[in-house]
C-alpha cells in the first residue's frame, strides 16, 4: 500500500467512524435502533458506495471474529447480574432448548418453503436464532416494565449468543456430513465448560488486578478492562473451546465488580460495541433478491419459531401469558447475526453468500417492524403503567444534556488544600462539590466539612465556570485559604507535584 492510498484509507475510516458516531445520536433521538443507521453507513462506505474494498476473506474472518468479540464483552460489561441471576433458570432455558427449537422451526421454514437443503437451511437458523439485547433495549430504556421482563430478555441476549456461535461454527465446517447428536452435544459442553471457566477465572483475574493497580490516566482502565474479555476470549479460543461464553463471562464479572471509574468503562464498552456493528461485507446490488426468501425466513421466525420457542421454554416457570407474549415480540436481531453470516462465505459453503444477504435484510426488515411497535405492544399487553416511576440511569450522566461538567479532584500530600472547609474554597458558582471519597469510604459534604489529604472530590461545574473552578483550586491548593489575598490566582503551574491533580 503506498502512502497516498494509506491516506485514503484513513481518510474514509476516519468518515465512517465520526458517520457512525452521528448515526447512534440520530437513532436515540428518532427512537430506533442504533443498529440500523451503523448498517446503513457500513453499505455506504462499501464497494458500492464510497467504494472501501472489502474483499479478502481471511481479513472478513478476522475482523468479524474480533468484532464479535468486543460485542460479547460488551454485552457482558452492560449486563447487572442483580437483574439476571435470578432469572438465570427460564434465561438458560431460552438460550439452550429455545435456541435448538427456533433452529429447527426456521430451519424446516426455510427447507420446505424457499427449496433449500437441509445443511444451508440448519445454518440459516442457526444464524438468526439468537436475539440482541442492544437492539431491544435501545428502544425500551424509556419503558417502566417489569423488572422479570427486561431482566429475563436481557439474561437471554446474553446467554443464547455462546450455543449460537457454536452451531454455526459446526455446520459452517461440517461441509460433507453433519455430525451426529453425541459428537455435537460433547463439542457443545466441552466449549461451554472450559470457556464459561476460563471466562469467570480472567474476569476475577483482571477484577483483582484493576482493583490494586493504579492506572497513571482515567482513560486505560476501560481499555484493560476491555483487553480481559479480549484476552478471555482469545485464551478459550486458542484451546479449542467456548472463546464466545468466555468473553461474556469475563464481561459479566468484570463489569459487577467494584472497579474504578465504572460509567467510563460501560460507556466505552458500548460505544465499541456499536462501531463493531458497521456492515461492510453488503454489496447492495445483491439484496433486492433476498427481500422475498428474507421476508419468508424472518416470518417463520417471528410467528412460529419464536412463539413455539418462548411458550416451551417459559410455560413451566409460570411466567404470565403478556410477558410471554411481549418477550417473543422483542425478540430483535442485531449485528450477532450479521457477523455470523460471514463465518460460511470464509470457510467456502455453497450458497453462503446468499444466506448472508438474506440474513442482512431479515435483519433489517425486522428490525424496522419490530423496534418501532415495542412500545405499543407494551401498553396494548399492559405491562406498562401510565406515569409509573422509571428507574434512574446513575451511570449515564447525560451532562451533554445538561450542559455541565463532571471534574474529580486529588488533594495530594502537602497541599494546603488539607485542613480547608468547602466553604473556604469559594468556588465560582454554580460549582459545588457533590462527593468525597475518604479512606475507602464516601461521604455527602456540606459547608463545614474539612477537606484532608488524599481525598477524592466529585464536583459539577459548567464549561464556562470550569477554568475559573480549577483555577481557584489551584489557588487553594498552593497558597491556602488566603490565596487570593496573598496573590495567588492559580495560574497553570508546569510543577504539578503541589497542586491538586484535576481531571
């Protein structure tokens, strides 16, 4: 590659990027799925389009592979086991049996309805069979349900991915003869088993080692806490078992444990998430053929696999007939799928690039049918009340919206900052500090609490107020109280060692 082609290279990703970037504002404020415009600027970028070749098949495996797996991570790290794990019986149920039920329902659809062999009909539905908690929730964060509802669906989304990817991976390879039950389901447990270890053991690993180890910038710790579920997930691949499970679970226990700056990592695992989403792989000239066969496929998933699956699963956990009702209406599929349909075209299966596109506009169609009426559905099945409280998004901080910053400040050893009251510190209003962590342990300050060495501030200021704040903390933290009278106006300081350290 020469260096005026790197620069074109560089000159379209860097479009995409800033593309999708735009696309996930745009989808939150029109209330879809952010899936669909990362699809949407994925074809644009592509050959026919902006024209970013995306031709070389082990460069598609290893990019949909690593993709893949930063969206299991991620799904990982967004998940609150408080939610699921008392829903892990009726979850585990829906990703194992249900997963094997919507495959073979979608699998005969397709085999009996559009001609299809048995092989390419099984890989179909094993491709579509697993739903996507990202898609779901982007349209029911605003929603009071039912904690059992959004808990159950999200432990699923979860869950199913892991029996999913590994029915893929044997049809994909299983180009002559299907295995048979014994060697499938010893495959299957044995990925399961080792994976699901190897996945808790990095978690704790890394939960452990983010907890002792100070990081020298605020910004490597979503990054290493990412790095675990990457490293789980290649560990587990590298030993021939459950590489999709062990990402999850290192996900899982690393985004409950109590680490530092938590709401920076879920909000960088969700924004990588997201990238990995992008759909490159789509020649668009190919897809008006597969609207008819996809429209088949996705309708045999949706009214009878689906159904079937969801009343099999959840009947003997007594779950009401609405949630039931709902739960296999948000069954959405996002960009899982679309990944997987790569996994065929790479290992060379007839008929792969087919199912690739008709897994793309399934997706789509579907997307746009389902995410839309969700909220209708909810209130016609009436698990939704009308002005019924909302759960609080704490880890959000939508300052955007309120057009304020959030600043943390460390009262060094030797600062006169020790021994200051908050009152003292007269900050410029509307400054105030909301928190302070001392010794492990955080407190609520009001006027006369005295501030001491070692400290840890949370305070919220505006961008306008902002320089002026850490200028008068500086002040403070150099020349006491007094500062002002004694001259000190806290200008930048190339000695930081006696200032308070601002972030």
């Amino acid at each position: 590659m020469t260096l005026s082609e790197l620069h074109l290279t560089l000159l379209i990703s860097g479009a995409v990027l800033l593309a999708s970037i735009a696309a996930a504002r745009a989808a939150h404020r029109v209330g879809l799925p952010s899936l669909l415009l990362f699809l949407a600027v994925g074809v644009i970028a592509g050959e026919d389009g902006l024209g970013l070749e995306f031709d070389d098949a082990q460069l598609a495996q290893a990019l949909g592979t690593a993709a893949l797996a930063v969206i299991l991570v991620e799904g990982g790290l967004t998940t609150r086991w408080s939610d699921v794990r008392r829903l892990l019986a009726p979850a585990g149920v829906l990703a194992t049996a249900g997963v094997a039920v919507s495959v073979a329902v979608t699998a005969a659809g397709a085999h009996w309805l559009l001609g299809m062999d048995w092989h390419l009909a099984l890989l179909l539905g094993a491709i579509v069979s697993s739903t996507d908690a990202a898609a779901v929730f982007a349209v029911l964060r605003s929603l009071p349900l039912p904690q059992k509802v959004t808990g159950l669906l999200e432990a699923e989304s979860g869950f199913n991915d892991a029996p999913t990817i590994i029915l893929v991976l044997v049809f994909s390879t299983a180009t002559a003869d299907l295995p048979g039950p014994a060697p499938l389901l010893g495959g299957l447990l044995y990925q399961l088993a080792v994976g699901g270890t190897l996945g808790v053991l990095l978690g704790r690993l890394g939960a452990a080692a983010l907890r002792h180890i100070a990081l020298p910038a605020t910004g490597l710790y979503p990054l290493a806490t990412v790095g675990f579920g990457i490293v789980a997930f290649a560990a587990a691949g590298a030993v021939n078992a459950g590489g999709i499970i062990a990402a999850h679970l290192s996900g899982l226990v690393l985004g409950n444990a109590k680490l530092r700056h938590r709401a920076a990592t879920r909000s960088f695992a969700e924004g990588a998430g997201w990238l990995a989403q992008i759909g490159l792989l789509v020649d668009p000239g190919e897809l008006p053929s597969a609207i008819l066969p996809a429209l088949v496929v996705g309708l045999v998933l949706l009214l009878a696999a689906r159904p079937v699956s969801v009343l099999a699963c959840l009947v003997p956990f007594r779950v009401p007939w609405r949630a039931q009702a709902f739960i296999f209406w948000a069954g959405l599929r996002g960009a899982v799928p679309i990944v997987l349909a790569t996994f065929p075209v790479v290992e060379g299966v007839t008929g792969a690039r087919d199912v690739l596109n008709i897994v793309f506009v399934l997706v789509v169609l579907f997307t746009l049918v389902q995410g839309p009426t969700l909220p209708a559905v909810a209130r016609r099945l009436r698990l939704t009340r009308p002005g019924a409280l909302r759960d609080v998004q704490v880890e959000t901080a939508r300052l955007d919206v309120l057009d304020a910053d959030l600043l943390t400040v460390t009262v060094p050893p030797g600062s006169l900052l020790h021994g200051v009251a908050v009152f003292e510190l007269r900050l410029p209003h509307p400054t105030v500090v909301t928190l302070i962590v001392r010794d492990g342990a955080t407190l609520v300050p009001d006027r006369d609490t005295v501030l001491r060495a070692d400290d840890e501030l949370l305070l919220i200021t505006t961008p306008h107020t902002r320089e002026a704040a850490e200028r008068r903390l500086r002040a403070v933290g150099r020349r006491g109280k007094l500062a002002r009278w004694l001259g000190e106006h806290g200008s930048p300081d190339p000695e930081p060692a006696t200032l308070a350290r601002t972030e």
